[in-house]
C-alpha cells in the first residue's frame, strides 16, 4: 500500500527546526519515497510566510526551505471550495489538498482542530508520532 500524506505547515516547520524529531523523521520518509508527500502552493505559501514573518528567515532562506519540500512532494491544486474544519477556516487548504491528492493521511500537530476531528472522508488524520507507528507496523 501506497502511503500518501499531506503534512501541516506545522510539522514542516518541526521538521525545519528539529532534526531528531518526528516530524523530521516523517518528512524524510517523504524525501526516501516511503511515503508520498502531497501538498499545494497555499501550504507551501504560509510555510514561507511563518518562516519569514515569525522566525525571521531572509526571503531566499525561506524559499530554500520550501524548495525542498516542494522537490519531495506532488503539487496539486485547490480551489478553495471545501469548508471541511468548522473551528479553524484557514485549515481548509489541508483537507481540501488531502482529498485533491488521494491522500490516505493528514500528519498535523494541531491538536485544537484537525487531530480532533479524527478522520475526513475516510482520510485519517494523525500526529507525526503515531504516523510513525502506523508505518512501523508494516
């Protein structure tokens, strides 16, 4: 089985800033092609933007980082259509790119919205660590 994942701008920024952590460990998957990573211009666009506005990264530093995730990802395209996360809007474009990619997983550390909805037609949603443990088993 083909596991495909769109991971939140919150674990690519994990992964950015710990190098031992499961969110790096996840996203390497994606760099090895044990996983398929899935994302969209609107992910990539506020990971830039987070790692420019809040970490202080110059433009190019930041457009380095988001190179390297997009080279290691399939790009699809949303149409900002899908109202999927009552609580959080702006979560939309992660839901909206896992049912545009055939995503069978959304890996998120946001524990106030997306993990607590559990799963999105049929795509479940799960934090780095237990994305691991799933891939483990295998």
């Amino acid at each position: 089985m083909l596991w495909v994942a769109v991971f939140d701008t919150n674990v690519l920024l994990s992964a950015l800033f710990s190098l031992h952590g499961n969110a790096f460990r996840c996203l390497a998957l994606a760099k090895m092609g044990v996983v398929q990573s899935v994302t969209c211009q609107e992910i990539l666009q506020e990971f830039q933007e987070k790692l420019e506005g809040k970490f202080s990264y110059s433009t190019q530093r930041a457009r380095a980082a988001v190179d390297e995730v997009q080279q290691c990802s399939r790009l699809v395209t949303i149409t900002h259509n899908l109202k999927g996360v009552v609580a959080d809007p702006d979560d939309d474009k992660i839901v909206e790119s896992a049912v545009v990619g055939s995503a069978t997983h959304i890996v998120t550390g946001d524990r106030r919205h997306l993990l607590l909805m559990g799963s999105y037609q049929g795509i479940s949603i799960i934090s780095p660590a237990d994305f691991l443990k799933l891939l483990s088993q295998l």
